[in-house]
C-alpha cells in the first residue's frame, strides 16, 4: 500500500539553541526540526519524527539532543544529518532537555517529577526523581555537574553533583515557572506566568523579583556568561532586556503579535534568535534591541512542486520558491518571486526551469534558480500550469479561463490553444513524446490528447472537485491527479480508469510530481504540506 508522510508545515516552535552566530536549531510541534547553518538566512528541515518536541540543546556544531511527547529523546552526532531515538525509560512527556558544554552530562525533565540524566552524551539515561510528583517544565545545565530545574507552583531544584542530590529552592513565587537559565550554582533566572521576573546571586537561598515589568506570561529566558545582559521572551510578542543582571528590565521590540517561547544568544550577546507561535523566527544583530523576522516559506501556502533527478522545487504563497537537492530530505528557500506563484518546471538537465503565476507572470532559470528572468507571454490573466517536454522545446502554459500556450522554441515565443472549454485550467502533463497530454482544471475537468495538443477530449474521472495538479510517468499509463479536500486519483492503465487513494490529509493539495521509477512522489498543498 503506498504510504506518505508529512514533510514540514506550519506549526508552532517551542525551543531554539545556537552554538555560534551562523549555526542553530529549532523544534516544535509535529517533530519539527530545523537547521539554519547561514545565520538564519535559510531553515532546512531535519528529522523524521512526529512527536511534538519541546527543547533542543547542542554542545557544538555536531553533537546535540531533543526532547518531546510521550517521553520521546532524539540524538544527533552529525549536526542533525541524522537524529536517533534513545531509549528514555518512560512514556512521559518531557518539556526541557539541556546538555553540558562537554556534551558528556545533560538533563531531560517533564511531567510526573521526571528528571532523567545522561551521563554518556545521550546514549543511556537513568531517572533522577527527588520530588513528589510535580510537573517541571524547563532545565539548564551549567556544567557536568551543576543544573537547575524549575516547574508549576514556584518549584525550582539545584544539583551540584551532577544529580546525586537535589537541593530544593523553591518559595518565591506559587507561579508556574516556564523558563530557567543559569550561568553557576549561584547566578540563576527563573521565568513564568503572570509576569514573573526571578533571579538568585547565592545558588537560590534568597530571590529578587522584578515587580511591575508584566502581567503577561514569560517563557524564556538567557543571560549572557557573566550575568550581567538577560534577555526574556513571552506572550504577545513580549521581549525585555536587562543590563544589570536582571534587577532592572526594559521592554524591546519584537516586531510581532504572536507568542514568543524561546529565545538564544551567542555568548557575546550579540547574536540572537527567538521562536514561537505559528513557525515564527526572530533574529538579532544588536542584542536584542531590534528584530527581524526569518521568513523562509516553509510555513506557507505551496501550490506547486516539480523536479528532475533529485532535484525538486515547490512554489507558492508571496512568490515562495523552495528547493531541495537530496530528493525532498532538506529543503531550502531559493527566491521569492513577490507574486503568487502556481507552478514549476524543472528539466532534466537540473539547470533550465520555468515558474509560472499571478497576471501572466513567467520566470525562467538556466542556473538551477541562482537567478530568474521574466518571460513575456503576452497575457495577463493567472497562469496556473507548466509543462515542457525533454530537451526544453516544447512547452505548455494554462490558466485561467480555459487559457493555454504553447512554444515550439524553448519559451521564446508562445501561441494560443483552443481547447473548447472556458473553466479555469491548472495543470498541465505531457509525456517525453510530446504527443499525450493532460489537462485538468475547475469542477473535476481533465481533457486528454494523443496529437500533440491538435485535438481534446474529455475525459470522466467521476469527481467533481476542483483538481489543481496532473503527473504521469515516462511510460504514460501510471498517473496521478490531486485537488480540493485532499483529493488523490491514481490510474494505471493511461487514464481508462481512475481509482481514488487516501492519503490521510483534507487540505486542498495543487501540485504532484513522481520520479522516474513512479514509486517515490510528492505532494504539496495549503499551509506548507508537503506528502
């Protein structure tokens, strides 16, 4: 039975950490993972779980962890090129993981008093349970022998054996605490709901509040080595910053509305990310003073996707253009077009390409989309497919309306086709002949030729839903139609017949693209999915 599964799409991120100023990772919902190795510039997606993650923690460039739901601990050496799953002991959901500097020592903690600790980089952990049942939410290790954790009602813990003992410094707040970061046994913040500022000079025994900052709930929390710049991230888009080790804060802009979970700086302050709610990124270059959204397509909507060998692109939303050269493992924000974009093309030479849009929008690349240019196709209605045959001669454009183009020389001139119909058309197929053809559009439309695009027929494939996306293989008689409502048909007699497949999404699906063998395929569609 053919299976897919879901590739990245809008979701909410819940921790983030950066080693230097170009190299950090982010997770959430779903089993989100993504990398950034050019200061957030681009995001590549990593990972193959689905459990929903809630903290990330890196000891360097290659060696880090993650943890999540139902007590799920992942494991990386290589910087995320390949993520396993250590055997954790429970089932528990687990909210904080953080490692030592050396990499050797870290903590998870979560629901239940769940503290587990690794004394191996990750490879085994053994439970640490001092407390009553509780719920603990946050942990930061200092070193390989001191961590702090905190949780609901005010709980904050200390350990300066590496976990032999745990030391209770609970008492200065019954607010569930949210966030910790710690710089020693004795230097700590603690962050929470309603507002709640903490921090401690003398490993916990007294804590100062900062009063009357917020009453908005905080989540985050970093200091720099020294103690002396924290930052502080929460709802609504909150980030406060103090100078002074936390005794005074001031309110900086985010630029956002949305919830802000985590937040990370390199240990010059300088250089910061943050993440929260709906896939949002922020970056800092100036410590926290100002921010900067990472808009890297990946939560938006993608209409369209197309590839030749490994390489595959997916387009959409605001003239999102994402790419991807391993297949679809990893995938990259190459352009944005600043116009909706509906459909891509790739020859198969991996180079030449073609993206079409919005008002007649044509783009075309010869450098595998280092670049694009526009191509005048004398039109200004919204062009929905693209289609060219081997060697990048022939080629079809539809759209709206019933529209459809033709070239016979590489795009450098385009004719109208008739095809007797007045819907709105959104994909285009034709097989390397160049002689059979699909068209399918508004209402459950496909139209079908034999001649090279001379003549149309209809054809019934018993739906009457909107269909947006046409592949076939090189063979022609396996094919594939997507569109509204998650629609997937599959033929594999040339189109005489067509059977319906589930794939276990609703969302309107625009675009399928399968490789040459007809066994490995995508699909695209709203809010970023990607089958």
């Amino acid at each position: 039975m053919t299976q897919w599964h879901v590739a990245p799409r809008s979701v909410n991120l819940q921790g983030v950490c950066l080693v230097d100023r170009t190299t950090g990772w982010a997770v959430g919902d779903g089993g989100m993972i993504l990398a950034t190795h050019d200061g957030g510039a681009t995001w590549i997606p990593q990972g193959d779980t689905e459990k929903d993650l809630r903290a990330v923690s890196f000891a360097d460039t290659g060696r880090g962890w993650a943890a999540g739901r139902d007590g799920t601990l992942l494991r990386t050496v290589d910087g995320g090129a390949r993520w396993e799953t250590c055997a954790a002991g429970t089932t528990r959901n687990l909210y904080g993981i953080s490692f030592a500097p050396s990499g050797r020592t870290g903590w998870a903690v979560g629901d239940g008093g769940t503290i587990l600790a690794s004394s191996d980089g990750g490879l085994t952990w053994q439970a640490q349970s001092p407390v009553e049942e509780t719920h603990f939410t946050r942990c930061c290790a200092v070193d390989d022998r001191v961590a702090w954790v905190v949780g609901k009602h005010g709980r904050v813990l200390v350990t300066t054996d590496a976990g032999t003992t745990w030391t209770d410094r609970s008492g200065a707040t019954k607010a569930d605490l949210k966030g910790v970061f710690a710089v020693s046994a004795e230097l700590c913040w603690a962050v929470g709901r309603s507002g709640t500022l903490l921090s401690t000079r003398d490993g916990g025994a007294h804590w100062g509040a900062a009063e009357g900052v917020t009453a908005l709930d905080v989540y985050g929390v970093w200091a720099s080595p020294d103690g002396r710049t924290v930052r502080a991230a929460g709802d609504d888009g909150l980030v406060l910053g103090s100078d002074d080790g936390g005794r005074t804060w001031s309110h900086l802009d985010s630029g956002t509305p949305k919830d802000v979970v985590t937040l990370a700086f390199t240990a010059d302050a300088r250089y910061g990310w943050a993440a929260g709610d709906d896939g949002l990124i922020l970056a800092s270059t100036d410590g926290g003073q100002t921010w900067a959204p990472q808009l890297n397509g990946m939560y938006k909507d993608l209409v369209g996707v197309h590839g030749a060998g490994s390489t595959r692109w997916a387009v959409g939303q605001d003239g999102t253009v994402l790419t991807t050269a391993d297949g679809g493992t990893a995938w990259r924000a190459c352009a944005e077009a600043g116009r909706l974009l509906w459909a891509a093309h790739v020859l198969d030479d991996e180079r030449r390409g073609w993206l079409v849009g919005a008002g007649g929008t044509v783009l075309a690349t010869a450098d595998g989309g280092a670049s694009w240019q526009r191509r005048d196709v004398s039109v200004d209605v919204d062009l929905f497919g693209v289609c060219f045959g081997p060697g990048g001669r022939r080629g079809w454009l539809v759209g709206a309306g019933g529209t459809v183009l033709a070239t016979a020389d590489g795009g450098a001139s385009w004719q109208r086709r008739d095809v007797s119909v007045d819907v709105d058309l959104f994909g285009v197929c034709f097989g390397p002949g160049g002689r059979r053809g699909w068209l399918v559009g508004a209402g459950g439309t496909v139209l079908a030729t034999a001649d090279g695009g001379a003549s149309w027929q209809r054809r019934d494939v018993s739906v009457d839903v909107d269909l947006f996306g046409v592949c076939f293989g090189p063979g022609g008689r396996r094919g594939w139609l997507v569109g509204a409502g998650g629609t997937v048909l599959a033929t594999a007699d040339g189109g005489a017949s067509w059977q319906r497949r589930d794939v276990s999404v609703d969302v309107d699906l625009f675009g399928v693209c399968f490789g040459p063998g007809g066994r490995r395929g995508w699909l695209v569609g709203a809010g970023g999915t990607v089958l």
